[in-house]
C-alpha cells in the first residue's frame, strides 16, 4: 500500500515565508526609494536641471557681456544711448515714436 506522507507544517511556513521575502524584496528594488522606477526618474530630473543650469549659464552670459559693455574700462555708447532712453523714456528730435 502506497501512502502519500503530508508535508510538515514547518516546510510549508518556511516556503511560504520565503515567497513572502521574494515578493518584498523584489517589490522594493522597482518600486521602492532607491527602487529602478525611482532611478528612472532620477536621471529624467537631473537632465531637466542640466537644461536648466545651460539655460541659466547662457543668460548669465548675455548679462556679463552687458555688464562690461557698460563698465569703466569698455564703455560702449550706443548701449548706454539705448539704456538711457530705456530708463528715462526719452527720444531726440529727429526721432518717429510708435506706440
């Protein structure tokens, strides 16, 4: 006579506990803080800031190149014309304004 033996109560806790463990883990390496999702987003972030940071470097550029146009030692007299009527809303005589 042939007899199918259960399995011990103990075999089938520890599988159980050990699947549970896998699904954790696995769950926690592509969704968790440090998961594969979380890196994905990571270096969709630091690529928006490296298109920041050029962007930024391009008008800090415009800005320095203004501000030697106009200081003591390169005076360029046509930025200051222009900057000056800016500022004070003026025009020469022989000037047409269009609003």
């Amino acid at each position: 006579m042939t007899s199918f033996a259960r399995p011990a109560l103990g075999t089938l806790i520890f599988f159980a506990v050990a699947f549970a463990l896998c699904i954790y883990f696995t769950f926690a390496a592509v969704q968790g803080d440090y998961g594969l999702f979380r890196r994905v987003e990571i270096t969709a972030e630091t690529e928006e800031l490296q298109r920041q940071l050029t962007k930024v470097q391009g008008d800090v550029a415009v800005l320095e190149n203004l501000t030697t146009r106009l200081s003591d030692d390169y005076l360029d007299l046509d930025l200051l014309d222009e900057q000056a009527r800016s500022v004070l809303g003026m025009a020469r005589a022989d000037e047409i304004v269009v609003r």
